[in-house]
DNA sequence: TATTGTTATACTCTATAACTATA
DNA sequence: TATAGTTATAGAGTATAACAATA
C-alpha cells in the first residue's frame, strides 16, 4: 500500500492552517502558494486533489497488476452490464483506440472475453471471466481501503455531498 | 473557447436522467454504465470530473498559446510570493525536471524570468515580467469564463461546499 | 553529506489518421 | 455513407538516475 494521511488538514483561504499532529504531513515548504489565486481555482483543486486520489489508488492496485485504466474496464465488465467497447470509449473518455489496448492486455490476462454482438456484428461486448471476477473483487478491496483512507477525515454526509457534486461535474459534455 | 455544456444533468444512482433540453447533450450511448459499481467512486468520479474541467481549461488557454501547467507556473509567479522551482514542483505535484521545463518555456517566452536567491544561490526563484503579468490577466480572464461555464448549474453555495472539500483533499499527502 | 536545479533517457500516455468489417 | 473496432505512428507527458553548484 502506499503511504497515506492519517488525519485531515483543513486550509482556509486566509492561509491558517488547523495545527494537529498532521499539519506537517502537508507538502512541506509550499503551504505559502496555497495563498495565491490558483490556491483557490476550483480546476486546480479539482486537478490535484485527482492527483493525490491518483496515486492513491494507482499504488494499491499495483499490486495485482492493474492500473486504474485496467481495474475500471474489469470493473464495467464485472458488474455484468456488457459494455461495448464504443460504451466504455464515452464513459470513461478514452479513445477507442485506447480501449482496444487496454482489453487486448486484459484478454491476454484471461480476465474478460470479447464478444461479438449477434445484433450487430460490429459491436464487441467486454465479458468478464470466472478469474477475472475473482481479480475484480480482490481489487475491489484495495481500491476501497485506499479511498477509505483518503476520506478518513471526512463525514459521511460530506462524502455524500461530495459524490453529487463531483457526479453533476462528471456527467457534463 | 471549447464546447460547453448550458445546463445541468443529474445523473441519480437509479439511472433516471432529469431530462432537460441539455440531456442529450450527456455523453451519447453510455448512460447504462453509470448505475455501475465505479460509477459510484469517489475516486472515478473525481477523474471524471477533472477531465471534463480540464479539458475546458485547455480548450480557453490554448489561444494564449498557454497550457494548464504553464499557465498554473505563471499565476503563482504572478501572485508575487516569488516561488522557488521546489516549491513549485512540490505545490503542483510535478517532478522537478518538469518544472524546469515549463519554466525555460515561459523564460523564453520572456513571461518570468528565474533570479538567484541570495540568501541560499542554490534555489532559483520564478519572478513574472511586465509582459507575463499581461498575459496572465488575459489567461485569467478566459479561464474563469470556462470555469463559470462548467459550474453554471451550480449554485454559489454547492462551489464553495465543493471547493472546500476539495481543498482538504488536495492538502493531502 | 544533503539539497537545488539541470540534463539525459527510457517509458507511458495521448491524439490522429487510415484501414476493415459490418450496417 | 456511416459506425465499431483496429492498427500504426508521432507527439506529449512522466519517471528515473546521474551530475554540477551550493549549503
């Protein structure tokens, strides 16, 4: 697993930073840029609290030798809706070429199968296997734990809030 | 300036879509997946959401010929508080060399200029030129209309509720 | 010895266009 | 003629290690 906070650190915009025991665990030497106007920039927030869930995530799932491109097609796959591949390009806004990587390596991995749609021949449908349901639900774990860690210091009702925001953000063009 | 969306859709974990006028303006052909098991985490929701801003950010910066990266080195630098490139690499997340990178281009370009610190000749410290300051207002300028797009759906409440929880989870390790 | 910035290099990711097979 | 998937390829971004100057 990868190194993670333990407590939460709250920010304010006037640049006061809640003293506990792990304020130091703050990146350290920069606390003074958070005070400049990107400090505040939503994008940006968006963009590096993406990073820290990032890496995250990225290590706990290395483990078993995904990453978080692999885990979330092996995720669609496992939750038995039978995405085509044009289905996961838009969902999670990759190229179809991209797509095709990343089920090529699964399929080599025996963890899906590709099927073409009887209703239309041009369509490939991503299955998952026995194995790779199996993989889907270890990693599931991994990739819960880290999350749980990195929300640790918030409530349930601010991770709720959290999700509709970020989910009315995500559904946009 | 890039295509964006005029309205919200909410996207509800039952799968109903609030159909408006903007609901086919969702990404076509993948509604079926959100009710997945990813389409629930916070972590996938954030990568979601970040690609969507990002890719307005880009889209308004790219006619001041400034990327993400380059344009977040030049408004910390604008803001005066005369970062080192550490401490830009630390604030950003970026490796060092990549700030060095993104600094020569900005040098060049004749937007910031690098000063040796005297008090310790080893850290070089990114101060913004009369031109840079200049561009920077511009920048600024396009890419708070991007961000107001994005969050049009939003109420000044929900931005701040969003904006503070982000920024406790970007102050994380 | 440790740290800041720099260079070099290899690797991954991303974007684009062309091709095929089906519709 | 249009769409789903595939291939190839060039470009951008990323990670790593080694090095010089300074502390």
């Amino acid at each position: 697993m990868i190194d993670l906070p333990t407590h939460r650190v709250v920010i304010m915009s006037a640049m006061t930073i809640d003293s506990t025991a792990a304020a130091d665990r703050v990146a350290t030497g920069s606390e003074r840029l958070w005070a400049t106007t990107v400090g505040g920039d939503l994008s940006f927030l968006l963009a590096r609290a993406n990073a820290v869930s990032l890496a995250s995530v990225t290590g706990a799932l290395a483990e078993l030798g995904l990453k978080v491109r692999s885990y979330s097609v092996l995720a669609v796959a496992a939750n038995g809706v039978r995405p085509s591949q044009r289905e996961l390009s838009e969902f999670l806004r990759l190229d179809p070429s991209q797509i095709v990587a990343l089920v090529d390596d699964l399929e080599a991995r025996k963890l899906v199968r590709r099927v073409t749609d009887p209703s239309d021949r041009r369509s490939k449908v991503v299955v998952v296997t026995a194995e790779g349901l199996r993989t889907f639900e270890r990693a599931r774990e991994v990739a819960i734990d880290a999350e749980h860690d990195l929300f640790e210091g918030f409530t349930a009702d601010e991770r709720e809030q959290l999700r509709d925001l970020l989910r009315t953000l995500a559904a946009e063009r």
